[in-house]
C-alpha cells in the first residue's frame, strides 16, 4: 500500500493491448480474444526482461533474503515515436524498443519516482520527489533531460503521500502548459510551467497554496481543461486496508485558472467536499467533474460512499449516487473513468461499479 510498483501505472495500445511491467521486471504485452463460444481469454503477446537496467534482487517468495539491490519498476507508456518508457521506485528513466527489444537507461542519483508520467508528441514529462522534468530519448533510445525544475520537497512525508515529494502523475494542459504539485510543509502548492522544449525564460507560470495549513496534501494527478485545473485534498486518508479516522480526511476540492496573459493564476472556487484517494474525471459534454466520496454512519465505523458529480463552472454539488458501504467500496485510489455512453466505472476492493442514468439501459443491454 506505500509502493506503486508492480504494475499500478500502465496502459492500453493501439490494439487494446495491456501493457505493464510486473514484479519480476519484466514488460509484458497482453491481448485479449474471443472464441467462437463467445468466451473471453488473455494472452500474453509480448514479453521483454529490462533487469539488466533495473535490477531485480527483490524479497519473493523464491527469494527471501535478498543481497542485491532491488528497484522496481513504477510506470510504463509510450512515446510518440513508438518506444516505451520506463520508470523505477529509485529513480531509473529507460525506454525499450518493442521492435527489438533493445533496452536503455538512466539514474536520477537520490531521487524516486513513485508517480506516473505523462507524454505529448515533444517530450515524457516525468516527476521525481525532488524536481519535474521533460525528457526525450536519443538516436540510440538513451533518455536525455530537456529541462529539469525543482520544486519545495518539505520535511517529511504527509498522511495521504506515498513519498515525501510531490503525489501528483503530470497533467499536461493544452499544448503549452505542464501542473504538478509540490510537498511544501503546511500547504502544498500546485504549480504550473511552460513546458515548450525551446522556452526560454522562467518557466513557472504561478505558484498556488491549496487547502487548510496543516491539513494539505494530495497524491492524485489533476483534471486540466481549457485553462482550468481542479484538484481534490487526500490530506488524512491511508488506504482502504488499514484506514479507520474518518474524522482526519479533512478534505477540500478547489479550481485554479491560468491567466490568459500568464501572469499568474486564481482561484475560482474552494469546494469543501470530501475525495480522500479518488483520480477525478471531467465530462466535457456535460461540465460535470467526477469524485468519489463518503459519509458517515451513525453507530458504525463505516461508512457510505458515493459517486458524486461537482459542476466545473461553480463548483455546485449537483448529485450524489451511494453506491454501497464499507471497506468493500472504498476505491483505495483508483481512478474515475467514463465510457463512450456515460457511465461511470469506478475501481474499488469490491470490484468495478459501473453507474448509469435512470433513463438508459444498464452496459449490459
């Protein structure tokens, strides 16, 4: 529950191909086929073994007393050039070259990656628990750092962290426009760059403290559309198998604009709902932004959750949906994601819930 390795962070091809990187070090690329019977079944395409880069002397059940160095790989996605990009827990950044499987790698010296990352048609854009970077990969597939931006890193991990660095995956905006969030002590700040490779000049647009002093941290990646950025406080929350204080998720969603002229940013509005480990969604169609939140059970240590919808423009409360109770239907930071028809899928330890209008048929017809 405090490391993301292991395959926390992958992605879907072209094909529909799950592609992830498993314990063992290995990336695997995993279709998915139906029989004539209608029946459904996995199969494992591809494999490729980077332990040569990332080493693998990891605590299994094979192996119980480990002597090497073990360094888990967090995430993996593609560039736009076909290679796919790799991150460790200790600060590895490498690609593989699916065509053939030609593998190269860096090390941040002192840092970890504990986020995903992201990725535009220039650059990977990756955060460590020291600085933001925008990387590229040279002729040789070698990772080459663009430009490296530090960031206020505070003095310890907060409740509601994985690491003491920022919890923010990059939300790239736009095409001009990079949001993290730092781990600054009392109130993180949310933070916004030019992230053009050939900017030259200060590159950070603005510098926002959110929520309550004392009381401030997330670990999700931000929605980011038009020049709006909304983020949810997870300042309290632990994690669906050991969580017990309700009373500590203080919460707090907030909107941030970038101004037009890049002056700097501003607040629009301050929600005080509650989105304790939720990665939020917003419908363009509708101008409606996904949560997941919970209230209170008199008499019980459990509590109700919801899917909840805020208006992106206001910041209104427009509905709550409960789906269930208990530590079954805690999502325990899975993301919010919305099919092509409307409905709302959310990951918990029950299962995947999906959530649809009254006035249409289920997904299942």
């Amino acid at each position: 529950m405090s490391d993301t390795s292991g395959g926390a962070y992958f992605y879907l091809d072209d094909q529909d191909r799950v592609v992830l990187a498993d314990s063992t070090q290995t990336i695997v690329r995993v279709g998915h086929y139906q029989d004539e019977k209608g029946q459904w079944s996995f199969k494992l395409e591809d494999s490729w073994d980077v332990s040569e880069i990332a080493p693998n002397d990891c605590m299994d059940w094979g192996n119980w007393f480990p002597k090497g160095e073990c360094d888990p790989i967090t995430a993996v996605m593609p560039d736009s050039k076909g290679l796919i990009w790799w991150v460790t827990r200790y600060g590895r950044v490498g690609t593989l070259n699916p065509d053939n499987g030609k593998v190269k790698g860096i090390k941040l010296d002192n840092e970890e990656i504990q986020n995903g990352f992201s990725v535009d048609q220039n650059a990977v854009y990756i955060v460590s628990d020291h600085a933001t970077y925008s990387m590229k990969a040279s002729s040789d597939g070698t990772p080459e750092t663009i430009w490296r931006e530090t960031y206020d890193r505070g003095s310890a991990r907060k409740v509601g962290s994985i690491n003491q660095g920022s919890g923010t995956t990059p939300t790239l905006i736009g095409d001009k426009y990079i949001t993290v969030t730092d781990n600054a002590d009392e109130r993180i700040n949310l933070l916004v760059y030019r992230r053009e490779s050939d900017f030259a000049g200060d590159r950070l647009i603005c510098t926002v403290p959110l929520f309550t002093a004392g009381q401030s941290s997330t670990d999700n990646s931000m929605v980011g559309y038009g020049r709006s950025i909304i983020i949810e406080n997870n300042f309290g929350y632990t994690n669906a198998m050991e969580h017990k204080n309700w009373d500590a998720i203080k919460g707090g969603i907030s909107r941030i604009d970038i101004r037009e002229d890049e002056s700097g940013c501003d607040v629009i509005w301050n929600s005080p709902e509650k989105a304790p480990s939720v990665v939020p969604k917003m419908s363009s169609a509708n101008g409606l932004v996904y949560f997941y939140t919970f209230e209170p059970q008199k008499n019980s240590e459990n509590v109700a959750w919801y899917l909840m919808a805020l208006d992106a423009e206001t910041g209104e409360t427009r509905f709550k949906i409960r789906t269930g109770s208990g530590q079954q239907f805690d999502n325990n930071w899975a993301p919010i994601s919305i099919g092509p028809d409307g409905t709302a899928y959310v990951g918990t330890l029950n299962g995947i819930l999906a959530i649809w209008d009254n006035n249409k048929q289920s997904p299942e017809g």
